[in-house]
C-alpha cells in the first residue's frame, strides 16, 4: 500500500462557447436532465483494464461489482466506486494504491465453469468539482462581462488615439492650406486627408461609416469657421469639435 497520489498541477482552461442560433424556427424541447447542485469536493479517477478485453458493458460491470466485494475490506473499504462500463472508476476517496497499478484477479462463479478474470487499476488524475462549478458560473457571465469591457475599451483607446493622430494632421494641413490654397479648395483638401487617415487608423465596417459621419461634419464646420473665425482661431475650434464628434460617432458604432 502505497501513499495518496501527488496533486495534479496544471492550468485548467474553459472551453469557448459557441455563439447564439439566429437562423430557422425555435422549438421546444422536452429533455431528460435535472439541475443538480455540485459539492465543493475532489473526485480520484482511476484507469481500469479488464481481461480478456472487449467484453461487453454488463460483462465489466459484473467483474468490478464483484471486485469490490470480494476486495472491499483490503481496498474499498466504505467507498462505493463509479464505473462507466468501460476504463474509467471514479471514487470520493483515494483509494489506498498511491500512484502505483494494482493487479486483481476476479472469479464469477458460473452454472458450469467459474469465469476468471485479471483486473488492473491504476490511478489518473483528481478532479476538482469545485473548479467544474466556478468554469460554469464563468461561462455565464463571460459574455456579458466580454462584451461591456470590448465596448468601453475599444471606445476609449480608439477615441484616444485617433484623436491625437487627425488632430496632429488636421493641424499641419491647416496651417499648409491656409497659407497656400483660398477658401473654396480648403474643405476638399482638407476632406480629402481626413479620409486617408481614417481608412489608416481604422478597420473594418467602422472606416466605412466613421468616415462619411466625420467628413459631412467636418465639411459644415469648415464653412461655419472659415466665415466667422479669424484664422488663428480655426485649429482650435475645429480640433474641439473633432474630438467630439470622433467619441460621438465611435461609441454608436462600437455599440
């Protein structure tokens, strides 16, 4: 009799979900499974291999009941095993075999001839249930919480960097513009930029309605400020009321 198998240590990492059905008509299904509330406890799970192999289920499940009558006071004690009619037992206690393979061999009587059979188990792993409750807990709320930290993430890194990359260009452009081309062409030059740096700094179906959002805006101030500003002044309004516009539009489009 050997000592408790070591724990096992690894990252356990939860599966991904499949996404929602949105295609054809929803039905009703009648389902046969209950809500069951999972202890917060370790199962051992152990290997068993059967000889001669091959036998059916009931056949397996013959030989470990048998086994753990027969061996119950020298190994299972008070444990009552699970066994999935194939390889695998799994106990609530360790079985007192340590990480070693223990070897049995299993006599059923029969009406002519007894039947003998060799068994070997071996222990594999320990499981947490405790872990299995919190993976399904988290798979509730992953989406949600997913989704609400994307949305506010993206808003604000995208707002914050794209606002400093067009203000940082919209600024030399007005100041080349200004100097060099007359009104009139100041708001085609200028809308012209403004969509090539758009298509650089985003990606995707946001370049396609952030850009036409932001031009049509950018068009109607240019023509308001140009007339009613001095030129001195002109960066600064429109800087302000392009950063608002871009936190307007990228928060209705993310969302």
């Amino acid at each position: 009799m050997g000592a408790f198998p070591p724990p096992l240590q690894q990252v356990f990492h939860a599966p991904r979900r499949p996404g929602m059905g949105t295609v054809g008509k929803p039905i009703k299904l009648l389902a046969n499974y209950f809500e069951v509330e999972i202890p917060k406890m370790d199962v051992y799970h152990y290997e068993v291999d059967i000889k001669p192999d091959k036998c059916p289920r009931r056949v397996n499940r013959e030989v470990v009941e048998y086994m753990v009558q027969h061996f119950k006071p020298q190994l299972f004690g008070d444990r009552k095993p699970v066994y999935d009619g194939k390889k695998n037992i799994y106990t609530v206690l360790a079985l007192p075999i340590g990480s070693e393979k223990v070897d049995f061999e299993v006599t059923i009587p029969g009406e002519g001839k007894d039947r003998i059979f060799k068994v070997s188990i071996r222990w594999l792993a320990k499981v947490s249930w405790r872990l299995l409750q919190e993976t399904l807990n988290l798979t509730e709320n992953l989406t949600e919480n997913l989704t609400e930290n994307l949305t506010e993430n993206l808003t604000g890194n995208l707002t914050e960097n794209l606002t400093e990359n067009l203000t940082e260009n919209l600024t030399e452009n007005l100041t080349e513009n200004l100097t060099e081309n007359p009104t009139e062409n100041l708001t085609e030059n200028l809308t012209e930029n403004l969509t090539e740096n758009l298509t650089e700094n985003l990606t995707g179906n946001l370049t396609e309605n952030l850009t036409e959002n932001l031009t049509e805006n950018l068009t109607e101030n240019l023509t308001e400020n140009l007339t009613e500003n001095p030129t001195e002044n002109l960066t600064e309004n429109l800087t302000e009321n392009l950063t608002e516009n871009l936190t307007e539009n990228l928060t209705e489009n993310l969302t």
